[in-house]
C-alpha cells in the first residue's frame, strides 16, 4: 500500500486506484470538443436544419465553438450518454424540432463509429497524469479505468500512448447497464480487480466521478481540475482537490 499526499490533503493505505479518462487523463477540451461538433453537423443533416444553428446545437451539448472549451456547466463529459440524449431531446423540443430518443441514440451510435476511425486525432494525454500513474505502476500500485465513454475508445487511446501495462480493467459504458453515477459500473470494476473500498481510491475531474465511487463505498476521492471544472468549484464536491495530479506525491511507508 502507498500514502499519498498534497499540501492541502493526506491519504493513507491506498492499494487501488481507480481513473476517470476524460479530463483526467486526456484533455476532454479537444476529445468532447470534436465530438460535439460531429454531433451537431449530424442532427443539422438529419432535421434538415439551417447551419447557423450548428453552434446553438453545440452549446446545448455543452461545448463553446469561439472558444472551444466544453462550458464548466455544460452536459457533455458531465452526464452519462443517455441523460445527455434525454437533456438534449429537450433542448430540441423548445425549438419545435421533434426528434426521439430513440433516434438521437442512432446518430450518436452513426457519429461515434465515423469519430472511432480517427479517434487517434482527436486525442490528446494530459502529461502530468500519466507521470503520475507510472509512478504508481512502479509501486505496485492496482489501476483501473471506469469512464463513460465506450471500452473501445479507451483501449484505442491506452494503445496509442502505450499506457496498456498500466491498467488492470477498462470499465466503460458498455460494461453495465446502469449509469457510471449509479455506482454500479465502479462496483464492478472493484469485483473484477479484487480490490477494497476501503483502500480504493478514485481519482476524476467532475462531481459524477465522486457520486459513482460513493455510491461504490469508496471512501476516497480526488477531483483534479484538469477537466472544465475549476478546483474552488470541486472542492463543492470534494475535500481532495488539486489543480494537477503532479502535485501528488505518493510514497510507501519505510518500517
């Protein structure tokens, strides 16, 4: 088991860690960014609609195309796909433009399976936290990844950067029926790792990473703002907060 600590938090006996992607290890800026505009091109193809709507649509998704930022209160990289698709739906509707549920989850699947093709374009790591997790590899340290994107993203990114030997279990939307917020996929991944709540650790860059390890008895969370929250927001959430994982240091007990 390691400590970890800050200068603002300590956390002791940690044996498992368990990872968020986006905005944890990834800049979900660039990732999410692309995504929603493939989005949103798609529903103006599908509904017919006139392009100047093309950043409205973004905007509902939670993504700012003059800045090309996702909106810290945005949906998209906060909410699960579904609820995205049903707040989405919603936002629709109020215009008059009458899709379905049912239909929107189409597009997304049709849009996903032309982004997986060049999905290795859109990703970019974020440095300071695979630093972090190598270090955490070399004591021995039990990792995991539980996101709300699909197995296949992740795998395609953890083998672009060679991050595979890192990783125990890649948990992904596709792995549980409920929700990531429902706890139910990060109880999972602890099964399949064999690992304690207690001495689990999740580490994630928004509040739905927090309800999930919560609702998975996980005790420990750290919230990093390397995602489109800032770290005096999170700290709403959590007591564990910082601004990179670089400011971690993790040791092991010397006897």
């Amino acid at each position: 088991m390691i400590n970890l600590k800050t200068n603002n938090f300590q956390i002791n006996n940690v044996e498992t860690v368990l990872f968020d992607k986006d905005g944890t290890l990834i800049d979900l800026h660039y990732f999410w960014g692309k995504m929603t505009e493939l989005r949103s091109l798609a529903v103006i193809q599908k509904y017919n609609l006139k392009n100047d709507m093309f950043e409205k649509l973004c905007s509902f998704l939670g993504y700012d195309v003059q800045s090309k930022k996702m909106l810290s209160d945005g949906i998209t990289a906060l909410y699960s796909r579904s609820k995205i698709i049903e707040i989405f739906c919603k936002n629709l509707e109020d215009l008059h433009i009458y899709a379905t549920i049912s239909e929107l989850e189409e597009l997304f699947d049709e849009v996903a399976d032309e982004f997986y093709k060049n999905i290795l374009d859109y990703t970019k790591p974020i440095p300071e936290a695979i630093d972090f997790v190598d270090k955490l590899y070399k004591q021995g340290v039990k990792l995991g990844i539980v996101t709300s994107d699909s197995i296949i993203s992740t795998k395609l990114t953890l083998k672009q950067f060679g991050w595979e030997k890192y990783f125990n279990i890649v948990i992904g939307r596709e792995s549980h029926k409920d929700a990531k917020e429902s706890g139910k996929p990060t109880l999972l991944a602890l099964q399949k790792l064999n690992a304690n709540s207690k001495t689990t650790l999740m580490i994630g860059d928004a509040p739905i990473d927090y309800i999930s390890a919560k609702n998975a008895e996980i005790e420990n969370v750290v919230l990093v703002a390397s995602g489109q929250i800032k770290a005096d927001e999170l700290l709403r959430t959590s007591k564990y907060v910082c601004n990179s994982l670089s400011e971690i240091i993790c040791y092991q007990e010397i006897l």
